[in-house]
C-alpha cells in the first residue's frame, strides 16, 4: 500500500503545480476563474445561466462530466461559449484537463463546472481563483457533518432549491453551525430558479471578489 | 501514467478478488448482502429504515460515510444493528474495509450503505450480491445519461422521493429511456417516505431475488 499512497502524491503533486501554472497564465490574462462543484443533479448548470447574464464582460464555461454533452448545449442554446470534457470514468476534473481547455480568447471568467461529486472535486486544484459549492435543501441539513472538505475548501456557498423548503425536512440552523465549524468566511447565498432569489447576491459578490465590479 | 494505470490495476484486481472471498463466505453462511449506493442525500438511510422492518429475519447495516456516525445514531434508535465506517475521505468503501466489518453473528442480511456517491462506488465490488441504487426525482431526470455506471450496475433502481414531483422538472419517460439504454433487466421502483410507497414493492422485490421470501 505504501508504494500506492507514494504514486497518488505524485500524481496530487504534479497536480498542484499545473494548477498553480494555469491559475497565473489566467491571472496574466486578466480572466477569474470559478470551480464550481456539487452533487448529481444540485443545480450546478442552471445556477451559471442566470448568474453568468449577470456579470460584466463574456464568460466562458468547461463542463465536466462523466458522459453526455447535456449540459453544454443547454448553455450554446442560451448563447454561452462552452467546451464539454467527458472524463469517461474519472470522478473530478484535474488541472492537464483545464490546461487544454482553456480557450485561447480572452473572457471575463471562466466557469469550470466540475464532475457532480461531493467527494472528489474539493481534493484536486484545477486553477481557479475561488470554489463555489452549490448543495441543495433536498440533499438534507447534515451534509457538512459528512463532506467536510467541499465544505471546508468553498470560498462561496449556494444553498440552492430553497422554494423546496415546505416540502423537505431541512434545518437552516444545524446547517449553518455544520459550515460554520468548518469555514467562518464563505457567504451562504439561498437561491431558487423558480422565484429568482440569491442569483443578484452571488453575481454581486464573485463580482466583487474578481475585482471587475458589476 | 502507465505505472499509475498499472497499480490502480492491481488495486482494483485485489480489491475484486477478495470481493469473492468476501461474497463467498456470506453466501455459506446464508447471509444475502446488499451494496446500496445513491448521490449525497439520496435517501440512503431512509429506504433502509424502511425496507428492513419487512424483511424476515434479522438485518444488518454497514455505514459507509466520510466522517460521522449520524446515519447509524438513526438506525440504532429504531433497533437496528449497524457498524460505521469513516473513511476520512475515501470515497468509496472497498473489499478490505468490507471484510473487516462483516459481523460474526449471523443475519439474513447485510446491507452496505456506500459513501454519498454517484460516481466511485460503482465501480468497486464489496463482496456484495446485489446493488441496489437510489436516486431521485430532485436530482433530475438526465442522471442516467450523465453517470451511466451506476445505472448499467445496478440490479434494482429506486426512483424516490416523487411526493416531490409536482414541484420539480422530472421527466420520467426521459428518465426510464435513460435507464433502459444501460441496463433492461433492473426494475425501477418509485418511492416516497412521506406517503410510504414503493418500500412495500422493494422489499418484496428484495426478499424474492435473496431466496428467503417474505
């Protein structure tokens, strides 16, 4: 075993310098770059196509997943430059994927929406500037007991699907003290498509922490 | 790469070996074991604080989670046997952890819930006879399109949470097309803890394919 856990450094290694590779080329290049990750289905998608209308300046997005070009296409529909990556079988994103798909034009931001996982993704830089974790009241209240990482690591979380609160068990409170055990810093942005709330709050505050204003 | 693809081989065909061990033994002791695997809040734990109740003869649960022990405080308060597993942050349980765990008394059977996880788990026996997957109606119908593994694994599919339904963007049709592309012998049980459907169905479903009937 020991010789395995010496080859997944590497591998983590050699990850970490391309990230911090790619993250400097994009920060030369004046483009702020968002991993965004969640579970299967947390609304990772839907979440970019109405905060991305929102920002100033062209967005970009590289969508990973497993299979399928879903999720790329709904973004071309809705006038969104966007590459697919399909992993095959890998659980996240690693930096080699993200260095070959980074476009060669210039954007305001680059979206990088990661494989949907609550495990994986929050262990591997891709070189991104800030992580937003999107996780929904479906998923239930205990999730930061139990995936402390994606927890631990987000810069902004996004509460998403609140219009489902009357309809799930969901404790805002156990919730938040699970998050705040873990990170006193990042935001935690309620959103719903069907209402619109939280899409303006969190535009307003990666607007903010890129430095390019609304 | 190669040396890397070379030992995550021998990783997978220990891990697969010992499975057989694992699945051989359970089987002589006439014990039927279950590796129920679902996205983060599925409803894992749930199902089966429901499903066992019907099942004849003791049952017991393996808990697969990162960190905590919040799913097996639950099924010790309604009596039912369990052990935890953290695995810090593996995630996926393995053959190893499973052999480990297995209790030395004897149960009709054992269900192994596996980390919140719709992508690794799929890919690791555990000495399982069966896999039983849960996924729901919040995640969105295109699951089987995005993260066919699990879907083309499984011998029996639990669609739940439709009380939701009438709130979200499902399309079963689209779902069940998905689901029939991977794999045509699973059925796919609609479930819901709030009206008690589908446990009735999945227990009977259950309790036919392990050989020990209702």
């Amino acid at each position: 075993m020991e010789r395995t856990v010496e080859v997944m450094e590497n591998i983590l290694d050699k990850n970490e310098q391309l990230a911090g590779e790619v993250n400097k080329s994009l920060t030369e290049r004046g483009i702020f770059a968002v991993n965004v990750m969640g579970a299967p289905g947390a609304g990772k998608t839907t979440t970019l196509l109405n905060i991305i209308p929102k920002l100033k300046g062209q967005s970009f997005v590289i969508e990973g997943d497993i299979q399928s070009d879903i999720d790329t296409q709904k973004l071309a529909e809705a006038g969104i430059k966007a590459v697919q990556i399909n992993t095959g079988g890998a659980c996240h994103l690693d930096s080699p994927l993200i260095a070959e798909a980074i476009p060669t034009e210039d954007f305001g931001y680059v979206f990088i929406e990661n494989i949907g996982n609550l495990v994986c993704p929050a262990e591997f830089m891709i070189g991104e500037h800030i992580k937003m974790l999107i996780v929904t009241v479906t998923e239930g209240s205990d999730k930061p007991y139990k995936y402390p990482l994606a927890f631990e690591k987000a810069d902004i979380i996004l509460l998403n699907k609140v219009d489902l609160l009357p309809y799930v068990d969901f404790d805002i409170d156990y919730f938040t003290a699970g998050v705040r055990k873990l990170n006193v810093n990042a935001p935690i942005i309620q959103l719903s498509k069907v209402t619109g709330d939280g899409y303006g709050e969190a535009s307003a505050w990666i607007a903010k922490r890129s430095g390019k204003g609304l």
